[in-house]
C-alpha cells in the first residue's frame, strides 16, 4: 500500500496538490525507481473523481488504503475503501478499479477480455479484474476468509459512457464485479453507501492490514478435490518415505511449538513433483495451510494448469520463491519448494522495494514463512550463476538457526524409461560423476542413437510423432534470441548449415501459433521451435532430440568447455570458469534426461559426433507400435 488516510484528507490533498508527490515519494520509497507517466497520469486524474464520489456520499470518513498490494502477490488493486456497513455495523470494504477509458468493446472471441483504442492487444476486461482481486483477498486474507461478503468490487470508468463501454457487462455477475461509468454516477454513489456507513472505517482498515496471510479453508478444500482428482498417485517405497516424513512433521509441529526441515533429493524422474503434488492434496484436504513453490515461470504455470486448470483460484496456491519477501515467520504450516536447485542467493531484483532489500538470502525466507519448509532438487540441475539449491547451502541454513533437517534421496528412476543406466551413462559422460564416459548398453527400457545432422534429428522425431508420440527439439543455449514480432515469421535463431530453426517463444504470448514460453514442452506446438535448458527443465516428453553446440567438445580425452561460445546473457565477466564449466555440463545433463522413450543427439562438433559414435552402436530398429497413448 502506497498510502493510507480517511476520505477527506485524501480529498483535501489531492484538492492543494500534494497528493501527486506523496504517492510518488512512496513508490520510489518502495521500488526504487519512479512511476511510469501513465500510472502517474491516473493518481493525478483518477484518485480525485473517487474522492469527489465518496465526499458527496456522506463518506467523508471512509477509510483510502491507496495501490493496496495484495499478498504473496505483486498486483495492486488501485484503491480499497474500509469501512462498516450501514445495516450489519460489520467491516465492510469496497475494492475499486479506476479506469480514464472513454470507451471499450468486449471481445468477440472472450468476453473477459476487451479491445481498448489505448492498446494493442486485449486487455482483461476491468469488471473480471476487479472480480479476481476480490476472489483472490477472500482466499489468502484471514480478515476475510470467514467472511467473503463483507467484501465488494466495482470498476469505476469515470471518463465513459453507457454506449462506449455498456457492452463489457456481459461478465457482471455477482457481488465482486460491477461496472459504473460517468454516465450513472449517481447509480455509483448509492452503491458506495450501500455498502459504507457515515463512521469511520479505520478500524476495519486495520483489521484487513492485520489479516494474517494464508490460503483459506475454503479454498484448501476446492484445491484437495482438485489436486486428487487430477491423478491418483501411487507413491512407491522412498517416494513414500518422503511423504509421511513430511506429514509427520507437520504432525509433530501442529502439536508443538515445533519446526523442522525436509530436502528430498533425486535425478530427473524420481518424482519429486508427484510427491510434491501427492502432499498438497492430503494438506489441503486436512484444511492445513499450504503452498507450493518454485523458481520457475515455466513449470509454476505448468503445475497451475495440471493442477488448478478447472478452478482458477487454485492457480494462486502455486508460488514462486520470491514471493515470502515481506511474509510473517511460520506463516504457513508447509512451504513445499520444488525444483528447489532454483532457489537464488536473493529474492531481490530491480523491481524491489528498497525497504524489502535485506540481504537476506532466499533460502532463509523460505525457511522462516513455514513451520516445515519441504526442499525437492536435484543438484545437478543447478543451471544459473546465482542458484544456491543444494543440500548443503539448506542444511547450513538450518543449522545456523538450530533446526533439524532430515534428507530423503530418491534412487528409483521414472522418466528416461525408468532406466537407471541411461542417467548413470549421461552423468558420466558428462564427467559429473567419477569413471569417464562408458559405452552405452543398450537396455529394454531407453532407446539411444547419435546422428550426423540436424536434419536427420529432426526426421527421427517427425517419424515418432507420426506414430502418435511427443517429442521436441532443445539445444544448448550457443545461438543468439531473437524476439518474436507478431504477423511475421519466428526468427530462425539456430541455424547449423543451410538447417534452421527458430528458439522457443520468451514471452507468454502465442505467435504463428507457437506456445508461449511456459507450455512449449506441454503443448503439441511447441515440435518445431528449439527449446533450452529453461524451459525444458522440470518437463519431461517421449522422444528427446538435443543439439550440443559449440560450448561443450570432446578433445583427445576429455571434454573441453568454450565459454566464449555460450550466448546465455546469465554468464557475465564476473562468473569464474569453474562456474560456468559445471553450468553447462548440468545444463545438457538435464536437456539429455527429459525423454521417457529415448534419446537423440546431434553434435555441432564433428570430433565429438566421432567420440558420441564410439560410445553409441547405431539402432538398427526402433520399434514404434502404429498408435501410440503418448502425445
């Protein structure tokens, strides 16, 4: 929140114009760098029609909570008024989102999203907006958890008109969600005093600040239907021992002033994801606060897909690591961090509010928001300068603080087939393990083959896809990104020969059809752009064809790592060699392990392709049945 104060003393400094430069002082205060002229434009236009609104409802003493940030969140709803409500006498609190739209048309295609002149693609429509912030502050504000209708959402367009933007009600429905515009101003005060009495609302202002920040029962009950619903998961031996190790944590933490911590360690495939989703449904249904978290946009909002597709506000139980910044000490019973090599040496970055730059390191935030933090990784996953995800940076951190830390490793493999010996064969190709490469034998589980371009790569693939399976591209990160233009051609990035082939998509926008970022490995679309190690990781898909590039070559006896030829912006001048020498090597150890079925490599280097083809004996069949269940 930005700033807080009743009605009229809102009103009065925005009348003297000292308002403007207060809610600038507080944003650079709070991030560190001044607002954008839009946002800026909108305090100076905007924030005085809201408090002429509520001065001429009688609601001089209305309490203003300004750019309201909501929890674990970094949305901002643009004005809450707190209040009590004229006929119960109990807090009540409008949300209202303030729009200087003249006019906006919804879409033909999605009527919770409209077409504004002011942009170019569509936007969501503000009555949907304000409906989400609602629905998000009853699921993860305790002031309202057991109260969601003391809570209401109006969208306020006051430069509009009926006819330039009537059309955007087809959405409104419910109390969270209503329009007004200019035109029936009138219409929006006897709203507001519908829902906000005369006296002053500075206690329930401070009764929704104090609201401790959990997900809601209600909430933890949809998203244990849910989560279980989804798939019935069989958790086998140690996989099981991580669970109840976790649950019975939980246990003896609800009986006791008690915290402790649990890592569960394990290459691609032991299932740490399942575990991590198995525990989530079990908390939720027993209504113990819960969330999962990870260091990945790609995989949380995967996870949301797979597990909160057909209700969206289970989406919102799936954070990431820097959202605990500002979050009370235990509060959460369990913080399950997946993918947790992710996890950073800070949760800081150039958006931060200065007051939230502590230095502390991201490990001790996670640790400190639950009772029982749960860590699943893999070390050898660890792919960014920065990511501190290991057993030893979290036992270290436990023990700084006196706590107990129990480690589970998971042994059994299933992904890659479930082949044990490929991932033993990859990591000591790779010299991430002691022995040297060994020749690979081949087993019934993972089939393996090396190939001499990318053009047979890519047939291979087609091949197995035309048989009913998935399959996708990746490489290492040796080409430059270029960005995606909307209406033209993806830019053919990778390009070895007279081959090329464009990178996945950066943003979270589909273009020529090609899935954003985050669902290039789900989505059938994604076969034909050329994924990297970050959005590959945490996936997994039948048919793997990888491309080593120029960075990693086998020299006469051992691999020889060219740093010069990597065009990850992550590697600066700062990162050591040594660094960046176990960066790419993790960094192809798990584009090598994302294929359930099998494997295909192709290296840029030709004397490497010659020492892969030692290693590798030609398939002479690949049997493929004529329709496959994969997809």
């Amino acid at each position: 929140m930005l700033f807080r104060a009743s009605a009229a003393s809102v009103a009065a400094m925005a009348h003297e114009g000292s308002l403007f430069l207060r809610l600038t002082e507080q944003f650079v205060h709070h991030h560190g760098y001044r607002p954008g002229v839009s946002e800026a434009r909108s305090w100076e236009r905007s924030i005085p029609v809201l408090m002429s609104a509520l001065i001429q409802a009688g609601l001089d003493d209305v309490e203003v909570l300004l750019e309201y940030a909501l929890p674990l969140n970094s949305k901002r709803a643009d004005a809450v008024l707190a209040g009590v409500h004229p006929k119960t006498g109990e807090p009540s609190y409008v949300v209202v989102e303030l729009k200087q739209w003249s006019q906006a048309l919804p879409s033909e295609d999605d009527p919770a999203l409209c077409h504004v002149d002011a942009y170019s693609h569509p936007v969501l429509n503000p009555i949907e907006q304000v409906r989400r912030y609602c629905e998000y502050l009853v699921n993860f504000n305790g002031s309202l958890a057991d109260h969601p209708g003391r809570i209401t959402g109006a969208a306020y367009l006051h430069n509009a008109t009926e006819f330039g933007t009537g059309g955007l009600r087809v959405v409104e429905d419910g109390p969270y969600g209503q329009l007004f515009t200019e035109e029936n101003r009138g219409e929006f005060i006897d709203f507001l005093r519908a829902k906000l009495g005369p006296t002053s609302g500075a206690k329930a202002a401070d009764a929704l600040l104090a609201g401790k920040t959990v997900p809601s029962k209600q909430l933890m009950a949809v998203a244990a239907e849910e989560v279980r619903e989804r798939e019935q998961f069989v958790l086998l031996d140690e996989q099981q021992v991580a669970y109840r190790l976790v649950m019975n944590a939980v246990q003896r933490a609800s009986g006791s002033d008690h915290k402790e911590i649990v890592i569960v360690t394990g290459g691609p495939g032991t299932g740490k994801s399942v575990i991590a989703l198995s525990l989530l449904g079990e908390l939720y249904r027993r209504g113990i606060p819960a969330l999962h978290a990870t260091g990945s946009s790609a995989f949380t909002t995967t996870m949301r897909r797979v597990a909160g597709n057909r209700k969206r506000a289970v989406q919102d139980l799936f954070k990431y690591f820097n959202s605990f910044m500002t979050a009370r000490k235990n509060s959460l019973d369990v913080l399950i961090c997946d993918e947790a090599h992710r996890i950073r040496e800070s949760s800081a970055n150039r958006y931060t509010r200065a007051e939230n730059r502590t230095g502390r390191p991201q490990i001790e935030e996670l640790i400190d928001v639950a009772r029982v933090p749960v860590f699943l990784l893999d070390e050898h996953q660890v792919v960014r300068p920065g990511e501190m995800g290991t057993v030893e940076e979290i036992r270290a951190a436990a023990a700084k603080k006196g706590l107990d830390c129990h480690v589970v490793p998971l042994d059994s493999q299933f992904r890659c087939g479930g082949s044990d010996a490929y991932l033993r064969w990859v990591v000591r190709l790779l010299g991430l393990t002691d022995g040297g490469p060994v020749e690979w034998e081949p087993d019934d589980r993972m089939l393996l083959e090396v190939v001499d371009s990318p053009e047979e790569l890519e047939k291979f693939l087609q091949e197995r896809q035309s048989k009913g399976y998935g399959a996708r591209m990746s490489a290492g990160y040796c080409w430059k990104w270029s960005d995606a233009k909307p209406g033209e051609p993806l830019p053919a990035d990778v390009q070895i020969g007279d081959w090329a082939r464009p990178w996945n998509l950066k943003g979270d926008r589909s273009v020529m059809g090609a899935p954003p970022s985050a669902l290039w490995a789900t989505d059938p679309a994604g076969f034909g752009q050329i994924g990297c190690v970050y959005t590959a990781q945490g996936f997994e898909y039948d048919w793997s064809g990888v491309i080593l590039g120029p960075d990693l070559v086998w020299r006469t006896d051992g691999w020889s790592v060219d740093r010069t030829k990597s065009k990850d912006p992550v590697f600066k001048r700062a990162t050591s060699d040594a660094d960046v020498d176990r960066l790419i090597r993790n960094t192809y150890k798990v584009l090598l392990t994302r294929g359930m079925i099998g494997t295909v490599i192709y290296s840029t280097d030709a004397q490497t392709r010659e020492k892969l083809r030692e290693l590798v004996r030609p398939l002479t069949t690949v049997a493929v049945p004529a329709e496959a269940a994969h997809s």
